[in-house]
C-alpha cells in the first residue's frame, strides 16, 4: 500500500441497549479488519446504544469508561475507530458524538444538524454541536459527520475546503418508504459535492435479525457503502449486519478535482 492510500472498513452492527455488549461487537470486527490490514474502521451512530430510550443515564464523558474501552480495543487492534456514543451537555441533554481513537488519533464530533423530522425530535433530547469535525489519519484529513447531516451539503463542502480527503457518515437511518434511496442518493451526493471519498457505516436493519422497530426512533436500515469522489458505489452491504473493507487511492481525489472542479469553481 502507498502513502496516499488508505484501507477503511465499514461496520454495520445491530446496536442494541446494552453498551458494554455493543462494545463486544465492535472489538470482534475490529480484530477481523485490523488482521486484514485495515487503517480506518467506521462504526454506525448509535453504537454506544440504539436509539429508543432515555440517552441521558446512558452518557459518559468522552474518556469515560465506554470510550476508554474502545480505545483499548483500537490500539490492540492496531486502527483508528470512528463510533457513535453520547455525551453530556451542560443544559441536561446530551451530544450525540462521534468519537475518534486509535494510533494517536483523539478527537470528537458531535452533531450539528439535529435530527426533527419524519415525526422525530431529535432536539428534545440532543444538543447541537458547534464545529465541523475533522482528524487525521496519516497524512489524509477524514471529515466526520453523522446522519442527518448528509442532507446538509453545505457541511460536506466546508470539510472539503479544510482539506477532506476522506468524509465518514455514521448513521442509524430512519426506516420508512423510500428512505433506503434516500440514503442511496444523498452519500452519492456528498461525494460529488466535495469531491471526496464518502464512508458511510449505518446501522443494520432490525428488520434483517426478524425484529420489528418500536415507536418512530431511528433504528437503521442497512446499505453502508463506500463511495468514490465521482459519486461511484465501489462497495455496498445489504440491509444485515457485516463488515465491507475497501482500499481507498487518494490520487483519486486530486484527480477528480482537477477533472471536475466544482469546489474550485462555486460562486456561493
């Protein structure tokens, strides 16, 4: 592998309500991508716990005992893990966050675009978070952005002008008509606003393991995929659990952005 690539794997879990049991799904694929050589591994939203309950007494701080086992579990596998978990706010809601760690990686982001829509307020509970997310992964920047963000192009770009290479998508997809398309579109989407590689790790389909969803809480549907600056699936999983491992070749980013220079060339 070259220094301008990169070898990511997607995980697509059934996150359920038990945090520390979701953390044993999670340290099983990490050991199958880290023995296949995986850099980069990104988890769902909602990895810490499924969405559907009262998040506030399942939070932790970010080096809390939750995140300082997934650490553990980074470092022995030998990758950085992306993977959704909440987080205190001072007002007593919680952030939905994305934490980062692993091979000197330490970082978080948390939501800016709540999700408040299809019936859903995400808001009630969850507080928004203020700045863009982005680390390093050797020398490639990976933007970080979680569900309903992908319907906010704006974000995407931003990450791109920061420097993107890479933009992760961690997601637990409302389930309902067309919404599987919905998701098909918009990550293909982003990958052509920013003319980046778009990794997008959403939760399994409850529906896959013979389990309905209960009440309107996003619980996922499946269809993680990778997808190249040109808007190409290169990769994608069905609606049940897996994991997908792509080797990604950055030289494809620079080259699409001088073929197609839609960031180079935007008025607004």
């Amino acid at each position: 592998m070259t220094g301008r690539a990169l070898q990511v794997g997607v995980v697509q879990l059934l996150s359920d309500f038990d945090p520390q049991a979701n953390l044993d799904q999670v340290e099983a694929y990490a050991a199958e991508a880290g023995a296949a050589g995986v850099e980069l591994l990104v988890c769902p939203e909602a990895t810490m716990s499924r969405f559907g309950r009262s998040l506030g007494p399942v939070a932790e701080p970010p080096g809390g005992p939750w995140a300082s086992r997934l650490q553990t579990i980074a470092d022995r596998s030998g990758l950085v893990i992306v993977a959704g978990m909440f987080t205190p706010a001072a007002d007593g809601r919680v952030y939905n966050t994305l934490r980062a760690v692993g091979r000197g990686v330490d970082a978080r982001y948390d939501k800016i675009h709540l999700f408040d829509a299809f019936g859903f307020r995400e808001s009630e509970t969850v507080a928004p978070g203020q700045e863009p997310g982005l680390i390093r992964i050797k020398d490639i920047p990976v933007g970080l952005t979680t569900c309903y963000d992908v319907r906010f192009p704006g974000l995407y770009t931003e990450l791109a002008a920061r420097g993107a290479e890479i933009i992760c998508v961690a997601a637990s997809w409302g389930a309902g008509p067309g919404k599987v398309e919905q998701w098909q579109l918009l990550t293909r989407a982003r990958a052509l606003d920013s003319t980046t590689f778009v990794v997008a790790a959403g939760q399994a389909s409850l529906q896959s393991a013979g389990s309905g969803a209960s009440g309107n809480a996003p619980t996922g549907v499946g269809h993680s995929a990778v997808i190249s600056p040109r808007g190409e699936v290169l990769a994608e999983l069905g609606p049940e659990p897996g994991l997908l491992i792509v080797e990604l070749d950055l030289t494809g980013v620079a080259e699409t952005r001088r073929a197609i220079p839609v960031l180079a060339n935007a008025r607004f």
